[in-house]
C-alpha cells in the first residue's frame, strides 16, 4: 500500500492519468480541481473503454475509405 496518493488534476490529458497508473501501479488514479479537492476517479475501465470508443472511430474511417477491400467477400478465411 502506497504512503501518498498521487492524482491527476481534472484538466489533465487521458495519457498522464493512465501514465499514472503504470508509474504507480494501480487501477485507479483519483481526480482533483484546481484547489486539490477530490471530484472523482480514473480507472482503468474508464481508459479501455476511451480505447474501444477511439479504435471503434479508427475502424469506422478505415470503412469509410476502403468500402470494396473489406466487403465480406475480401475476408481472410477463419481457421
């Protein structure tokens, strides 16, 4: 168990509260204004879902731009 509990400040990029995370090796990082005081928590859950909502957006473009290459038809075969 930790001594001090390092947090990450509500303005604070995504990228520094899971940098946070690994540093310090925990799931949850807590969220504080400007003046210090706790407004909520950043967990883990919260970062792989940001991921999947970012990927699923990546995925979406990809569609987009090469509708023929990923018709069913174009799929790799399953193994």
């Amino acid at each position: 168990m930790q001594a001090e509990v390092s947090a990450v400040t509500a303005d604070a990029p995504v990228e520094r509260a899971v940098r946070r995370m690994h540093t310090d090796g925990v799931r949850r990082v807590p969220v504080v204004d400007a003046d210090g005081r706790l407004v909520g928590l950043f967990a883990v859950d919260d970062a792989i879902q940001l991921l999947a909502s970012e990927l699923a957006g990546v995925a979406e473009a990809v569609r987009a731009q090469f509708p023929a290459d990923l018709a069913p038809e174009h799929a790799l075969p399953a193994h």
